[in-house]
C-alpha cells in the first residue's frame, strides 16, 4: 500500500490540539482522517510527527499515512484541501518510502514562540503573540538561554504530571530576536521535546526578563528537575510548530 507523507499547516485556535479524542472535542487528527474518508472512501489512522496541544498552530507538521489510492500525490492534497476546513490545509503531498514514519523518522523540530512587548495590547497581534506589558532585558534572555543549549535533562520543564521516563533531550539552538514591529520570537531547535517543555522554557525566560529570575539560576533549575523551580506556562496561542527535520 502507497505510504504518503503530508505537510499540515493549521491554525490552533479552534482546535482542542492535534490527537483524537474520546469525547468529541475538535481535533485537527479528526479533521485531517475525516477528509481521507472523504476523498478516498477509507477511514484510517494517521501519524504524525507529534502531538501540539489545544491553541498551538503549525506551519510544517509532517503526517504519514498508508493509503490506497490511485491519485498522484498533487491530485490527492488538492483534494485533500477542498474538503478540509478553512483553518487546516495540505501544503505538499508527497509518496515516501515505505519504512517513513513522520514520528519515529524525525530527527528534529524547530519551534517559534512569539512575544508582544509593549506597553499597550495590540488586537492585531493577540491571536498569534503573548503580550508582555513590562519591558524586557533582552540581551539578559538571550544570555540565559545558552543555559539550555546542549544534552540536558529537562524534567524542570516538563509539564507537572508527565509519565515520561527519559527527560534527556538536545536542544540545538535557543535564539531570541527582535522584528522591526517590536515583537520578539524565540527560536528553539532540538531532537525532542517533552510536554509543555518549550512553553515553560519561554515562561522561565520572560522571569530572566523582567529582572524575576538571575541568568546565573538557569544551571540549578536543570539541576535540580522541579518543575516548580521553573516559570510559568507561556499561553499556547503564542507557539508555532515551523519544521520538522529528517
């Protein structure tokens, strides 16, 4: 059976995350198979290279699928995309080999979490940005940030209640910049990534910011794997899943 790999872009903001779930909440997993049986008549299970959690947007995640059909990859996501919802979409479609998992074949992921600091909200930025009123030390974030760079056991920001028993990951780049409308993304790369990890990451570092927290402090919270060391959940509207590598 022809395995196909999907690029999925979607917006977040009405969807109760990426998996399926028992009680009937939106998913963007739902939605994606529900076109499939749709456009091909079967109803499967998709993989995907991950789960993002209620809110979180994607520009790149990466779907395989074992499908049978005789549409060309073009055909079938320009099918795919007449019957999906306005806030989800196929952005390419392509026949992959036959051992392709979008999950066990990942190597890497790059997020981007996106800052609105300034003293007064913008409307224009709210549905994509967290706003931060106080002002920012960015320079100080982004030497905190190099604390994370590296192998680490990240279990301080693992999500309070995760079962995962290894928290070793590797995160390959932590980077903040400033865009000329004044809004600040956070870039960060690794070869995994645990629950609500790059979400705690932002909120430990925003403390860095606004003065909350020392850059010197970062080496004893990853030390110290209490996540009640670290900062808060920064809002998950805020966060974008950009690529996956393999």
């Amino acid at each position: 059976m022809p395995n196909f790999r999907f690029t999925l872009e979607y917006d977040g903001t009405d969807f109760a995350g990426w998996q399926a779930q028992a009680h009937g909440q939106r998913t963007v997993q739902d939605a994606f198979e529900a076109a499939i049986e749709r456009v091909t008549g079967q109803r499967l299970r998709v993989a995907a290279s991950g789960r993002t959690d209620a809110g979180v947007h994607a520009l790149g995640q990466v779907v395989s699928a074992q499908i049978e059909t005789q549409l060309p990859p073009a055909a079938l996501q320009r099918a795919l995309n007449q019957t999906l919802p306005p806030d989800l979409a196929v952005v390419s479609a392509e026949r992959a080999a036959d051992d392709f998992h979008a999950r066990y074949s990942a190597t890497g992921k790059l997020y981007c979490y996106r800052v609105w600091n300034a003293p007064t909200r913008s409307p224009l930025h709210a549905a994509r940005a967290h706003w931060v009123s106080r002002e920012l030390d960015l320079p100080a974030m982004a030497e905190a940030a190099e604390a994370f760079v590296g192998r680490h056991d990240f279990a301080a920001l693992q999500a309070a209640g995760s079962e995962v028993e290894n928290t070793l990951r590797t995160l390959r780049r932590v980077e903040i910049e400033r865009e000329p409308s004044g809004e600040l993304v956070f870039w960060i790369e690794g070869d995994g990534f645990l629950r609500h990890m790059v979400r705690n990451l932002v909120g430990t570092l925003l403390e860095v910011g606004s003065g909350q927290r020392s850059i010197e402090s970062m080496g004893e919270l990853l030390a110290s794997e209490d996540r009640r060391r670290a900062g808060p959940t920064a809002p998950a509207r805020a966060l974008t899943l950009v690529r996956v590598f393999y």
